[in-house]
C-alpha cells in the first residue's frame, strides 16, 4: 500500500475535479477523497490507474507536494 500524497496536486494541475478523475480511472470518489487527505492508502494498481488518467508517472503521486513559496525560490 502507498502513501499519495501528490495526488490533489496533480488531480488540480490537470484541472480535474474528484469526480472526473474517478471516472478517468475507474476509481470511486470516495476513495480518491480518502487518499487525498491521507486516510487510506493506495494499491500499486490504483496508483497506475490513477497516474495513467491524470497523465503522470505514478512517482509523481508519492512526491511530497511542492508548496506555491518553495517554487518562487
């Protein structure tokens, strides 16, 4: 089980709501909600549906999320 801790990042940049997301992926809304605010964790398998919908490699969804300050430095 991973820890997706980039996942609201990357679902925002791709400018995709919970539910289009789900939809992409194949992944209930509920569950995107819980691994977004860290609730759950994610099979290997959800992490390559995910990361195949939003268009990312599935490492991208593990990576810390890069706060809007650290990017200006």
């Amino acid at each position: 089980m991973v820890a997706l801790v980039g996942l609201r990042q990357a679902r925002q940049q791709a400018a995709m709501s919970q539910q289009e997301l789900s939809v992409a992926a194949g992944v209930r809304q509920a569950t995107i909600s819980q691994l977004e605010i860290g609730a759950t964790r994610a099979r290997p398998t959800t992490v390559r549906r995910l990361a195949r919908a939003l268009g990312v490699a599935p490492v991208v969804l593990q990576k810390q999320p890069v706060v809007a300050e650290e990017q200006a430095r």
